[in-house]
DNA sequence: AGGTAGGCGGTTTTT
DNA sequence: CCGCCTACCT
C-alpha cells in the first residue's frame, strides 16, 4: 500500500491500532482516500478477513468505489456483504432472520409511490377525512422510524408527533406492510434493530464476528442508524468514522449531527483533523470558510489549500433579471470554456430548477447528464410490467395485484375488483389468492370468470418460468404474454403515440437490465434500492443535479444557480424561521462552493417563473455572506439579455432542436 | 366499463 | 403551468 502518499494526519488515521476514532475530515480533503486505505490497512497489516470488517455508506455509489478502490489495491475481487449502504447491508441480515418480524424473505421493497398507495388505503379503511394529505403522514410514520419508535408505542407516538389518529393509522398502516410482505426503507433498518435487540444470540453472533466497523459521512447518520452500528459493536470497540460535521445535509431525513458532535466524548477518543485541502484554489476556500463560519453549531476549522498546480481565479458572480436569462448565460459561458479535458457541473438547489437549464444546453448543444433524475425503475411502463414479475414471485404482493389486474384491460373494473378485495378480507387471503379462490369456487359470474381466468392463467405461467427460463426471456414473455406492449403499439391518440414509443423503449431497456442478473430476487433487490440503471456514464459530459447529489463529486468548474432567498436558503427553510434549518442550508451552500476546483460561478435571478406566475425574489443572504463577492457593483445585464430574445425570437424556425423549440414557444407566450 | 373535460392542488432535498 | 382526480357521459 502506499502509504507514503498519505500526508501526516491521514496517515495518523489509517494506521491507527485500535479502539474508536473519529476522523473529521473537511471538504477536499482525501477524505474517500483515508477510508479505502484503512480497510486495506485492517486486512493487510493488521491481519483481519476482509469479510470481517463492516463499511458502511450513504450512497450506492460510494460503496462501489470503496469496494472497487479496495479491490485494485488488494488484487483481488472483494464480495463482502457488509459493503454498502445501512439500506443494502441491513436488507441482507433482515432477508436471513424475516421470520423474527412476522415477514418472508422475500420481501418486497417499496418505493414513495408504493408507500403513498398504502397509506392512502390505510386512511380510507380507518375512515379519517383526508383534511391531511397522506405525504404529510408518510412523513411522520418515517420519522418516527427514525427515532426507533414502534407501531405499539402508543405513548411515544403521541409524544413525537401531533397529527390526529397517526397512532392508528401508523399500527394499520404496519400491519398491511406485514400482510402483503412488505417493508418501506424505514423498516428496513427498524425490524433489523428490532431483531438485534429481542435475539440476544443473534446480537452476540454478529458483534462477535464483526472485527472492525467503518462508516463514512458520519454527520449524515440518524439515531437508528448510529444504534443499529453500535449493537454490532464488541468490546473492542473498534469503530472508525469518517466526517464533516459541515456537510450535514440531511437532517430532514432524520440525521443527527450530535451523533458527530458528541462523539469525542460518548467514546473518550481522539479526533484526527484533517484541514489540508488538495481540491479548491485559495478563493473558492475562502468563500466557503467566510459562509460557513455563520454557523454557530460546529465543531470549526479551516482548510487550506495545499495544491500548486490548482489555478487561481476570482470567483465569478452575474445576477439576472429572469431564470431563463440566468440558465442562458450558463449555457453560453459553458459552452465557451468546453473542452473535453476538464469537468463540469450545474448544481440547484431544486429539482425543478433543471429544466430550463436542460433547454438551454440542449440548444447550445452541449452534451449534458442528469445525475439522480427521474428513477428508471420508477417510471410507470417499468413499474407495470414488474408488478407482474412480483405478483408471480409473491402472490401476497396486494399492491402488484391492483395495479396490473387491469392493465392492459381486461374488462374487469371496479365493482369487480371490490368483490375480490371483499372476500380477501373476510377470508383473510391476499388479493390474488382471493380471486383464483373465487374462480375455483365459482363464486363469479360466468362473464367474470372469462375475463379473470386468463389473468390467473398468465401469473401462474409467470410463477412456473421464474428459474427455469433466463431472467431476459421471461421479462419478454412478460412485456407480450400480458398484452402491455399491444397496448402501447396500438394507442390512437397521435400525443401518446409519441410518448409511448419511448416507452417501449425502455421496456427493452428492462430487458437489458435483466439480462445482467442471475435471478429474480437479486433483480428485484437492485430494483428496490438501488433503483438505477447502469449505464456508462458520459466521461465528458456536463453534469446537472442538485446539490444533495454532489455531495462527494468535484469538478473543474461548477455553476451554482439560483441564489436566491426563497429558493436557497428555501422558502421551507425560511417558513421554520429557526437556525437550525437556516444553518443545514447553509452547510448546503457550503457542499456547493467546495464542489470546485478553480472555477466557480455564482449567479441569482430575481424574477423566476412558477406556478404559472412571476415571482420576484431577492439575492441569497449566503452571497452577502461571501466577502469577495460585492452585490452592489453587479447591475442586471438586462440590455444584453434583450438582445438575446429578440435573436431568438427572429431566427429561422425551420430545423430548430427540441430545446431551442420549447423556449421560442416560451418566450412567445410570455412577451406581454 | 371506459373515456374525457374541467377543477384543483402541488415543489425541497433521498435511501 | 402540469398532472391527477372526480364527475359525468357514452
């Protein structure tokens, strides 16, 4: 291992012994480089079995570069089930020990949408008027999960949270995720707890068997999460943690930057500080120390820039009177500085900033990437055919039932589907199973029984191929035997005819997918939490995503959008009127400026369209907090930008890309 | 049962 | 502004 390219601290971390310790590493600072090092350290001085030591990660892509990292410098191929993220590693051990929670191994991993459905019938069963939109309890009943509060605990429950009957609704809502054999990401880590703390063997097993536990971005763990370490944890105590307490970003989520905080002192262990930056020039860390330190709950300290060959340049700062102006100028400025050697990324605050970015780079014709956009496996043509992969793979999968029973149509509508939803419940059978109970009994009518008998007849063709055929034949039997592609080829509407194309699309695009794995659960797993397609990602392309998903990534030069109050710090934010979320947007901003390594640009436009309307907002206070940057000089570039429109509006209207298109139509429309 | 027109509500951020 | 849901029609 080369540990002589480890600066003093690093090494320090990397070869320490044993016992905790906590290594606060800031922004740019080889903060991935420490950890990778470390596990190579554990095996190979300190002798440990690689399958011994948990690492354990944020992101599915932080965990694939510690194992590839690992990987190229041990030499050989590393597949330990203890790399990976809480939500991976955790769904592993709960699959091995599901009967302690009522549930089978089998179980289903359900996305927002799915959750969304579930509360929504869980609310309609309870009879609660929905005067609270189901999101609203979705959130509750995932916070509560976070703070490790059951189902059963009545009290703690009306003690965290104030909305109405959310007791019963959270108890109901449980006990249907038990009967169709499901799990949301919440219990994932919260049966696992559950498990290690009422199996005291199974305790015992695992935390004599775990050596050695690595977790990266420590400021980001929730108090589940940090318990659920700390009961695999023997007595030697040999926990590592890698963080910055300055790039906490997810406390809406639940994490706790006190688990950071005070963790010096829960363990009476040293903190190795890491300060030395090799990422950003001397400006953009001195923009980021000057934000950051109106931050009052930190740890503190300051980076300096230890790299020569990082060259220095201003940062750069342009206002605009609209989003659409602000979105061109980047376009043009990036497209003037384009070259394939050097990295570059867009980062907003929201979603919904992208899309007029999007527009512009596709009329200057850059080649660009959406990191962490729309879930492939999320969409609906995808979700659809699964559903019918899923139901064949678990009969109790209610939510699968619903969605496809009738889709394509089968003429089997409503009335029809409460007649089985009907005698599921009074005979305590899932959906499915309640509907083939039906047929066999002949219960239905005779008009009934042709239209479900095909339905039951394709699920158990399904069920009967499932290991026998490869995982890509069966997805094209699926995506033909079920009518669904007939369905999207033979849509009338000329609108959706288009729309449907793309479709089709990525139903092949399934297909590929599946042809990469051994078998359906495998599949399925991937599909439940990693939820993205491998595909090559464009070395050369420009990168657009928000700032949560840069977190870890840098580039030559980075556009931060949109600094404007209201959006970032967000309105959310604002509307809490505390400093406590005032301070984790500030620590956003923070992730942003140090994304850059030479180049940053900064820009806020004041008028933004949303909603359909105008509305006018005022800079980031976060650029008033940058001593380099002076709001007062910069004037809006309004005349330049009026010279913008009228160019586009009079170019040629003949062989115009699809972006150049969208925003002629746009600017049109909104000329008055 | 299926199709469609108009009303309404909704935007953080992610595993 | 867009997409979803409901009410009403075929």
């Amino acid at each position: 291992m080369d540990l002589h390219l480890l600066n003093k601290e690093q090494k320090i971390a990397v070869e320490h012994q044993k016992g905790p310790l906590l290594v606060l590493s800031g922004a740019g600072t080889g903060k991935t480089r420490v950890l990778t090092s470390r596990f190579v350290y554990i095996v190979k001085n300190l002798k440990f079995d690689f399958n011994r030591i948990i690492a354990v990660t944020f992101t599915n892509k932080a965990a694939n570069e510690i194992k590839e990292r690992v990987n190229k410098t041990l030499k050989h191929n590393i597949e330990s089930p203890w790399i990976g993220t809480f939500h991976s590693i955790f769904a592993k051990f709960l699959r091995k020990h599901a009967h302690h929670v009522s549930l089978k191994s089998n179980f289903n991993i359900l996305d927002s949408e799915d959750q969304k459905k579930l509360i929504k019938q869980v609310l309609e069963y309870c009879k609660i008027d929905k005067e609270v939109s189901e999101s609203i309890y979705l959130n509750d009943i995932q916070n509560l999960k976070d703070e490790k509060i059951f189902s059963h605990d009545k009290s703690k429950i009306l003690k965290y949270s104030s909305l109405e009957n959310i007791d019963e609704i959270y108890n109901v809502y449980q006990q249907r995720l038990i009967e169709i054999n499901a799990v949301d990401f919440g219990d994932i880590l919260l049966h696992s707890y559950f498990i290690l703390t009422n199996h005291k063997d199974i305790k015992e097993n695992h935390s004599n068997f775990i050596q050695h536990i690595l977790i990266d971005e420590f400021q980001d763990t929730n108090l589940l999460q940090y318990d659920l370490i700390k009961l695999l944890l023997n007595d030697n105590q040999n926990l590592f943690c890698v963080g910055d307490d300055d790039q906490s970003i997810y406390a809406w989520r639940g994490a706790k930057i006190e688990n950071i905080i005070n963790f010096p002192n829960e363990f009476n262990c040293e903190v190795v500080r890491l300060t030395k930056n090799y990422r950003s020039n001397n400006a953009i860390l001195e923009a980021a120390s000057s934000v950051i330190s109106n931050n009052k709950n930190r740890l503190g300290k300051n980076l300096e820039s230890f790299n020569n060959e990082i060259p220095e340049q201003k940062i750069n700062f342009k206002s605009f009177y609209s989003q659409e102006e602000e979105s061109l100028w980047v376009a043009d400025n990036i497209s003037r500085k384009y070259n394939d050697q050097e990295t570059f990324g867009i980062l907003v605050r929201l979603t919904a900033q992208m899309r007029s970015i999007e527009d512009k780079l596709i009329k200057y014709a850059l080649p660009y990437e959406i990191i962490g956009g729309p879930r492939f496996f999320e969409r609906k043509e995808i979700k659809d055919v699964l559903s019918y992969l899923k139901l064949a793979n678990s009969q109790s999968d209610d939510l699968s039932f619903e969605r496809i029973i009738n889709l394509p149509r089968r003429g089997i509508g409503e009335q029809s589907i409460k007649i089985v939803i009907d005698h599921s419940r009074s005979n305590n059978l899932s959906f499915f199973e309640s509907l083939k109970d039906l047929a066999q009994s002949n219960k239905l009518s005779p008009s009934l029984i042709s239209k479900t008998q095909p339905f039951i007849d394709l699920i158990n063709k399904i069920s009967d191929l499932i290991n026998k055929t490869s995982l890509e034949d069966l997805g094209i039997f699926v995506i033909e035997e079920s009518g669904y592609l007939k369905m999207l080829e033979n849509e009338k509407n000329k609108l959706k005819q288009i729309e449907n194309e793309s479709r089709i699309d990525n139903l092949k695009e399934l297909v590929n997918a599946l042809s990469e794995f051994e078998n359906l659960d495998e599949f399925l797993e991937h599909v439940g939490l990693v939820n993205e397609n491998q595909k090559k990602i464009h070395q050369n392309s420009i990168k657009l995503m928000t700032l949560h998903a840069a977190k870890g990534l840098e580039f030559d030069h980075v556009y931060l959008p949109g600094w404007e109050e209201g959006i970032f710090p967000s309105s959310r934010a604002l509307e809490q009127n505390s400093n406590k979320s005032l301070e984790e947007e500030r620590r956003l901003a923070y992730v942003g400026i140090t994304r850059a390594k030479y180049d940053l640009n900064l820009s806020y436009a004041s008028s933004r369209y949303t909603y359909g309307i105008n509305n006018y907002s005022l800079p980031s206070r976060f650029l008033s907090e940058i001593k380099s940057i002076n709001l007062e000089e910069t004037s809006y570039i309004k005349n330049q930008s009026d010279t913008n429109k009228s160019k586009l509006l009079s170019s040629d209207n003949t062989a115009l890309s699809p972006g150049k298109k969208r925003m002629i139509e746009f600017l049109n429309k909104h000329k008055k």
